[in-house]
C-alpha cells in the first residue's frame, strides 16, 4: 500500500511533467502556457520529495530519547525536501517575472495569444 | 578553509542588494557600482587555492571530532568520505576563469554606467547578481547548488533584457522565460535522478561513487540523468536547439548587458561540460554527441550569422558558434584537448564582451542597428573602427591574437585525436566566421555614409574607449604569452582525465 502510494507519486510526477510540456508547447493561451509550466515544476518538485520517502521511515527530526544508531537507520533522507523548498521559491519567483511580463505585453498588444505576440 | 572563497561570490551579491536599494540615487550608485567592480578581478588574485565548506564541516574522515559523534555503521561505510555541505572548489583553473569574468564584469559595468545617462539602481542590480552567480557556478562542487545560481542566472538575463527597452525586447524575455521553464525542471529532473541512485549532490562524491563502483555505472537510471542534465546544459549555453532563442537574448540586451549575458553562456558551457564529463565521460558515446552538438552548434550559427542585417545579430550567432570550439575541446576527452577548450572559452568570453562593446559605440552614436542603413563611421569614429577591426581578428583567430593560439590548439588536439576532418572544418568555419565578421564591419565602417544616418551623439565615452583597449591587451597579451593561462588551465584538465 504505502509502496503503492510512492509510485502512484512518481506516476503522477511523470504526468504532471507530460501535461505541462504539452501545454507549454501546444496552447496559444499565455496564461495556460504559464499553467503549464508550473505544472513541469511542480512535476519536478513532487519527484523529489517522493525520492526522499523511506517505506515504515521515521521523520527526520531528532527527539529527545532516541538511539543515533536508530535515527540512522530509520529516519526519512531530509535532503530531497531541503533542496525542494529551494526549487520552489526559484519556481515561484520565475512564474511570477513571467506573469509580470504577460502583463505588460496584454497591455502592448491587448491580447494573450502567443500567436499573436510571440508569432508562432 | 578559505573565507575569501566565499567572498567571491558573497561581495557581488551584496553590492547588487545595495545598489538595487540606493535606485535613483545616480551619484552613489556610480561610485559603489564603480569601486565593487574593480574588485571583482582582485578578489580571485589574492584567493588562495583549497576548498570552502559551507557548514564548517569537512568529511569525517578528515574531522575525527565529528566523527566520534557519529554511529560505526556510517564511519565504516563509504559516507566516512562523502562532504556533508555545500563545497566550493578553488584551484588555478578556477582562479583564472574568475579574474577574466571579474575583468570583463568590469569594463562592461563601467561601460554601463558611462553611456547610460541615469545609471539605474535596478540594472546595476542585475549585473551584479549575474556575476555572483556566474562566479558561484565556476565554484561550486555541488550540482544542486549549480542548479540555483544557473536560475538565479537565468532569471537576472531575462531582467537584463527587460531593462533595455529595445523594442521586442519583453517578446524575447518570454519566450526566453518559457524555454528555460521547459528545459530548467527537466534539469533539476536529472539532478534528482543522480540523487535517487548516489543519495548525493556532491559532484566530486557522485563521480567516486561510479569510478570506484559502489554504484553501478551501468543502472539505466543515469543515462536518463545524463540526457535531462545535457537538455539543461543546451539550454543553459545556446547551443542546439536553442541557439536562435540565445542569439535573439543577445541582440535584445544593451551592448554592456550581451557582454556579460555571453560570459554566463561561456561559463556555464565550461561549468557544466566539467560537470557532464566528471560523471558521465564512461558513457560511450557522450563525448560523441558533445563534439556532434558542438559541430551543429558552430555550423547553424555561423551560416545564420551570415544571413542577418542587424549587426548585434550578426555578433550574437557569431558568439554561439564560437562556442562550439570550447564544446570541441571537451568533446575530444585528452587532457591536452580540454586545456585548449578551457582556453578557448577564456579567449571567447573576451572577444565577444570586445566585440559587442566594440560595436556598441555604433548603437550607442547612431541608435541603428541595421547594417543595410549604417555606413562611413570610420571617417568619424577611426580609433574605434581599429579597436573593432582588431576584435574581429582576435575572433578569426588572426595570430598574434588570442584566439589563434586556442584554435591551433584545439587543431592540433583534433590531429592527436585522428580526427583530421574536425581541425578542416574548424579552419573553414574560422574562415567564414572573418568573412561574416567582414561583412558586417564594410557595411558600418567602409561603406559611403547613406544620408539619411544621423548620428545623435557625437563623442564616444572615454570609459568605452578604455574597456576596448583593456580588452585588446588581454588580447595581445594571451596571444603572445599563452602559458598565463594553460599553465593554469592544465591541472584542470589533467585532474579529469
């Protein structure tokens, strides 16, 4: 079951990073671009935190009591959930800049089509 | 442990949030913008070389304090080796590829804030959280880390872009921004593949975990990284598919702001390529597809080069084929090969900073940029149009310049490697690389002055006239004295092989 939960993460991952290059790729939307494109980060984000999971694992804080032998042994791999935290403040600020940049280019063109601002 | 390896990287970062806090404040902003930069090449000078941990901590085999702390199942085990925090390696190679982004950050920041009438704040900002992060990236020994300073990077190229107010200038931006939100997830995608099989982010622990087998090299897992990390490598330096997107961001940045944008492709190319070559070199057929890449890179640009009438175009496609020399060099995989890559980025990342400058002053005089409706600039502007001239050979690789020196390296590298058809073509493409560069430089500088050309300003900033000549004795002198750099490139390229 709680392998079974880990895969459907990693599957989930895989679609979401599938869904977001279509997206990105094939909608003329830019607003439905952009969706697409926090789709691949999430995506990516969701894959790693899924690595980091340790089946019958333990939550990687220390508590009071505890033998280090079995913190080493049982505890989850916190560094996939530290790195995750990092790509997700890169992936918010770069969403935004993007979002910012729509913004100016409806005003210039009165329109989100990226056929029509991006030419193709 | 050395504190000054951190400061490489934390002064740029400082003074970019405090110029970026002083906006509007033209004077103070001129003189802190002004004395930061030139630190940036003196910094690395008194750097000694070693590592710098951030964590304080070293491995516990190396801090036996630690260690005592720690169970016997992780000291007897392999993480008894294995750095516990983010590394930043420092070595002669490394030293001499931060002095030249230091000297080129420099001139080009100078540059900036002589022509722009009102420095600004925000994009002085911009160029100084580049270099931090360029800087950060030739440090790192830490894949991940790499992976935030190549956004941060990104993300201050678009603002580059944006802060221009070249016309199509937000279109590029975007599109720059979608590609990279493609191609950057894809990478961190990689990254946590290699994590997934090594548990590691360490570059230099993930490279001894599959030399010495406690990992096996041949799990299909990592061909899978090696290709996402490759994607994430293209992307990050322009070459094929992306040297079109590259080009375009090149050519909508002001002169000073492609200076810099084309070190951080140089860079990252060298950075990443270690990177790719440190932990994936055993894959058969990655050298191959380096070199092959590299080609295409160098092919594509230079014949689009020749098709372009916008003469920032014409350099930006000039400067990603250019690239494909240093992709070459590591391609080839000898020690000797990789030396003249790493020299030829060096020499690239100047030539083109000179180059763009160079041809800057035209956009700066005359806020034209089409060829077709440039001409007679010489009789105004003759010392500029030497400086310039003299650029355009350093790229061809004219001797006693620069650039001829890597070339011939990398020539001779070809030759040792069996590959005679790849030095031929290197030569054709130097060639065709001096006739596009020709082209251009005719239709600016030799060419009857049309009419219609007005010139809006009429005098060339000293402190532009200075960054050429600066620019044309490094020139002068690595191409007279190339062991400045080889013999620091070398150990480098000997520690991979």
């Amino acid at each position: 079951m709680i392998i079974g939960s880990q895969l459907a993460s990693f599957f989930t991952a895989g679609a979401l990073i599938i869904i977001g290059i279509y997206a990105a790729l094939f909608l003329d939307n830019l607003i439905k671009k952009v969706i697409g494109l926090a789709f691949i980060g999430d995506g990516a984000n969701l894959f790693i935190i899924t690595m980091g999971y340790k089946l019958n694992g333990i939550v990687y804080i220390f508590l009071p009591g505890m033998s280090i032998d079995f913190f080493a042994q049982n505890a989850s791999y916190p560094l996939p959930f530290a790195l995750v935290l990092t790509s997700i403040v890169i992936g918010a600020s770069t969403l935004a800049v993007m979002l910012g940049l729509i913004i100016l280019l409806y005003k210039k063109y009165g329109s989100i089509k990226a056929s029509k601002i991006l030419g193709e | 442990m050395n504190p000054l390896i951190a400061l490489l990287v934390i002064v740029p970062i400082t003074c970019a949030l405090l110029l970026n806090l002083l906006h509007n404040k033209d004077r103070t902003i001129k003189i802190i913008a002004t004395i930061i930069a030139i630190f940036l090449p003196i910094i690395p000078l008194f750097t000694s070389y070693g590592l710098h941990y951030f964590g304080a901590y070293s491995t516990l085999a190396q801090s036996p304090t630690l260690a005592q702390w720690v169970p016997s199942t992780i000291t007897n085990s392999v993480l008894n080796l294995y750095h516990m925090g983010i590394v930043y390696s420092f070595g002669s190679a490394q030293q001499v590829l931060l002095i030249v982004l230091g000297i080129i950050a420099f001139l080009a920041i100078i540059t900036s804030l002589n022509e722009i009438k009102r420095p600004s704040g925000v994009y002085a900002f911009l160029m100084f959280m580049l270099v931090a992060a360029v800087s950060a990236i030739i440090l790192s020994d830490d894949i991940f880390n790499l992976y935030v300073f190549f956004e941060i990077a990104a993300i201050a190229q678009v603002g580059i872009i944006i802060a221009s107010k070249i016309k199509g200038n937000y279109e590029t931006a975007l599109k720059y921004m979608i590609l990279g939100s493609i191609a950057s997830p894809l990478f961190l995608v990689g990254i946590a593949l290699l994590l997934g099989i090594t548990g590691n982010v360490n570059i230099t622990d993930i490279a001894y975990s599959l030399k010495t087998g406690i990992i096996n090299p041949q799990n299909p897992v990592l061909l899978m990284a090696c290709g996402l990390i490759i994607f994430g490598w293209l992307y990050g330096t322009g070459l094929p598919p992306f040297h079109t997107i590259k080009s375009a961001v090149y050519s909508k940045a002001l002169p000073h702001g492609a200076a810099l944008l084309q070190a951080f492709s140089v860079f990252i190319l060298v950075a990443l390529g270690i990177v790719i070559f440190r932990i994936f070199s055993y894959i058969p057929f990655s050298k191959t597809f380096i070199i092959a890449i590299s080609l295409a890179a160098m092919i594509l640009s230079i014949t689009m080069a020749l098709m372009q009438t916008d003469f920032k175009r014409i350099i930006a496609f000039l400067a990603v084929g250019e690239l494909g020399y240093i992709g070459i060099g590591i391609g080839l995989g000898t020690a000797y090969s990789i030396t003249a890559g790493l020299f030829q980025a060096v020499n690239e990342a100047i030539i083109t900073a000179f180059l763009f400058i160079g041809f800057g002053t035209i956009m700066y005089l005359t806020k034209e940029t089409d060829i077709k409706k440039l001409g007679g600039m010489m009789i105004h502007y003759p010392k500029a149009a030497l400086l310039v001239l003299l650029a355009g050979l350093a790229m061809a690789g004219v001797p006693p310049l620069n650039a001829f020196q890597s070339k011939f390296m990398l020539i001779q590298s070809s030759l040792n490697a069996g590959i005679p058809e790849l030095g031929i073509i290197m030569i054709l493409l130097s060639i065709v690389t001096f006739m596009t560069f020709m082209k251009a430089f005719y239709a600016i500088y030799m060419r009857p002055e049309p009419k219609e050309l007005k010139i809006n300003v009429s005098k060339i900033p000293k402190a532009t006239i200075f960054s050429l000549v600066v620019f044309l004795i490094i020139c002068l002198v690595l191409g007279l004295f190339p062991q400045i750099a080889t013999n620091a490139l070398q150990p480098l390229a000997n520690s991979l092989i």
